[in-house]
C-alpha cells in the first residue's frame, strides 16, 4: 500500500506525517485519480479521501462519470484547506500530462 508523505497508508481518512520525532494529522489531501477507461487523470481534493474515491468511482461527479475505474495514483496532505487548493490550482495550471505523469513517478 502506498503511503501519504511517508508515513500514512494511503487510504486514510486524515494523513499522519512524522518528522524529527513530531507527528501531526493533516487532514486535506490533494489526489489525482486515473482512468484506464478514458486514459485520463483527474486532479481534486479532499478531506475524507476514501469518500471521495468511493463517489468518483460509484456516482461520479461531472468530470468523472463518465468512466467507473478511477484509481488513486497520487496524494499530498496539507494541514489547511487553503493549502491544498493551491496545490491544486497548481497542478492543474500546468496542463500537462507530463508533469502528472512525473509527479506519480516519483512517488514509485
């Protein structure tokens, strides 16, 4: 299982992340989801990450109906919800499918 930051299964609900000795809970995640259906990634975020996935891959949302095999490939945790939508805004300015692409592989 992969992990959030380096230290939290990647399917929990708040990611724990621990350095120096210091642990904290950082409750809103930045995820990108990939769909082998439509070969494309989806780039949102969240506080509760297993719900969210369970709605993109069960109900969709208008971006992501159309296809019922989404998987989560990626995640950042971020202590505050302002953090995490700018993360993001970020990702999602660069239009490229490259820079998603080398985000997850360095992740690997």
């Amino acid at each position: 299982m992969q992990e959030v930051r380096g230290s939290t299964p990647l399917f929990s609900t708040k990611a724990k992340v621990c350095n120096a000795n210091l642990c904290s809970f950082m409750p809103f995640i930045v995820y990108i989801i990939y769909s082998t259906t439509l070969d494309q990634f989806y780039v949102g975020h969240t506080e509760n990450i297993e719900d969210r996935l369970f709605r993109h891959t069960n109900s969709g949302s208008k971006s992501t109906k159309k296809a019922h095999d989404w998987k989560l490939v990626y995640t950042e945790a971020f202590n505050t919800k302002s953090e995490a939508m700018k993360r993001e805004v970020e990702i999602k300015k660069k239009k490229s499918r490259k820079y998603i692409e080398s985000l997850i592989a360095q992740r690997e």
